[in-house]
C-alpha cells in the first residue's frame, strides 16, 4: 500500500509542476481543449483567467489526490467511495460554471 502512496504523490508533484507551469503563462499548451477551440472560441474567454482557473483546479486535485490516498491506506475505503465522487462532482461543477461566468469576457455590446 505504500507504493500505491508513493505513486499518487509522485502524480501530485507532476500536477503541482504542471500548475506552475500554467500559471507562470508558461504552459498554455497544457489547457486541454483551448487551443484546439476556435479562434472566436478562444477570444470569448480571457486567457489569463483560463490560466488562473485551471491552475488552481491543478493544485485543488493535487492536494487531494494524496489525501485520498492516504485515507484509503488507512482503511477508510466506504468514506473514499462516497467521498470522492462527491468531491470530484463538485470541483468539475465549481470549474465549469467558474469558466462560464468568471473567464468568460463578457460581451461589451449587451452591457451597454
């Protein structure tokens, strides 16, 4: 069980690494789905905003995903097996909602 422990953390610095990257404006390329958008796409939403968002949601899973491994280590498996999803659920809703009305630019013609 401690390799399994070792493994997700190793996986957790890889995340860790990847939100610096993004949020330094380094990593772009590293937003799945962005730069394969259009370009009206990618001018509806403002790209440092992006850059926050995902970065944040990086370090938000790699701070859980030992927590996670730890509690399972420790036996808490029914805990892990309500709890995560449940978890999961809410980030991805929090995200995608984030990205809708905060990263999104909002449109000068309809505010004036």
């Amino acid at each position: 069980m401690l390799e399994a422990f070792v493994i997700l953390s190793v996986v957790s610095l890889v995340l860790l690494v990847m939100a610096i990257v993004i949020l330094s404006g380094k990593g772009d390329s590293l937003i799945a789905g962005y730069n394969t958008a259009s370009r009206e796409v990618q001018e509806a939403y403002d790209k440092r905003r992006v850059r926050i968002l995902v970065g944040v949601l990086l370090i938000v899973v790699a701070v859980m995903v030992p927590i996670f491994g730890f509690l399972l280590i420790r036996g808490y498996k029914d805990l892990i097996m309500v709890v995560f999803p449940a978890t999961v659920f809410i980030i991805v809703a929090a995200t995608f909602t984030s990205a809708h009305f905060w990263a999104k630019k909002k449109d000068k013609k309809n505010t004036e």
